[in-house]
C-alpha cells in the first residue's frame, strides 16, 4: 500500500491542533487518545512529540486519569484571574470616568485606555495595561470617543469656509 501524504502537512498541523482547541469536547477526546496510546506503551515523551504536546501536559493528563477516571480527562473550572478593583472602587471609577478628566489634574479633556491606565495607578494604585483598561470602558458600558484631529495653529476663519457642513447657530 502506497504511503499516504498530507499536503502542506506543517500548515495542516497547526490547523488541525487549534481545531482541537475549540471545543471542550474535542480538547477531552484529544486527551483520551493520549492517555490511549501511553497504555498501549507509548511514552508520555512520544505522545507529547507526536500530539505536539508538552511532556509534562501528557503525564498531567495521565496522571488525571488515573487518579479520576474519565471524568479527570474533562476540562476544570478556569475561574480566572480575580478583579483588581472591589465593588466599591468599582463603582467609584464608574463615577470618575462619568466627569471630566481635568477635574483629577489630567491634562487631556477626554478619558481613553492610557490616561485610565495612569489614573488607576495614580489614584488606586493599581497598574493595568492600556488594552485592559479599554476593557473596562467596554465593562462599563462606556464608548471610547476620540476628538476629531485638527491641524495645528488653523485659522478657524478659513476652516469654516471650507467646510461642508453649514455652521449651526443664527442664519444671517
């Protein structure tokens, strides 16, 4: 019988091994067949290398099992990392990012992920990333509003003449 080949086996892999990932059903049927071929004699090492695995991810895996059966092979509760702020410093951000940034000694005029990311650490001593911090607006409910970019030292005079849209206010 001719040896069966897989065209681009490397991309294939890869796709195939974040397939896997994407389901809690197929990451326990990826586990059953490792801890399968370890008690048909293979090593945790080989299974690791073929599964693209880490070594010590296949022995865990064993390891479950054997302690927990089948039930051992099912993912666990991933509770994640705990909130930074309490409820109490919680709502009260909520109330600082409802007034104007100024008003804590910011420069800027509008709240975005940077200036969020000083203010905690400032006023709560807390450090998040920027991105985390553009979460929490998101959390909140709040939008990230940016102001529209001007050029620099513009003659408003001539700006309005040449802008689309009609100035609002009294018509002459």
């Amino acid at each position: 019988m001719r040896k069966l080949q897989i065209r681009d086996a490397e991309v294939m892999k890869i796709a195939i091994q974040q397939e896997i990932g994407r389901s809690e059903e197929s990451r326990y049927d990826h586990r059953l067949h490792g801890v399968l071929l370890v008690a048909n004699g293979q090593s945790c090492h080989g299974v690791a290398e073929l599964f693209g695995e880490d070594a010590t991810t296949v022995q865990r895996w064993v390891r479950r099992f054997e302690q927990r059966g089948f039930e051992g092979l099912h993912d666990g509760e991933h509770t994640g990392r705990p909130r930074s702020l309490d409820e109490r410093q919680w709502r009260q951000l909520q109330r600082d990012l409802r007034r104007d940034p100024e008003q804590f000694g910011h420069s800027q005029g509008l709240w975005d992920g940077r200036l969020l990311s000083g203010h905690l650490k400032k006023h709560y001593g807390i450090e998040l990333g920027v991105r985390q911090c553009q979460r929490l607006f998101h959390q909140m409910g709040f939008r990230l509003r940016k102001p529209r970019p001007q050029v620099a030292q513009a003659d408003p005079i001539r700006v309005a003449a040449v802008k689309k849209t009609a100035p609002t206010g009294p018509s002459r």
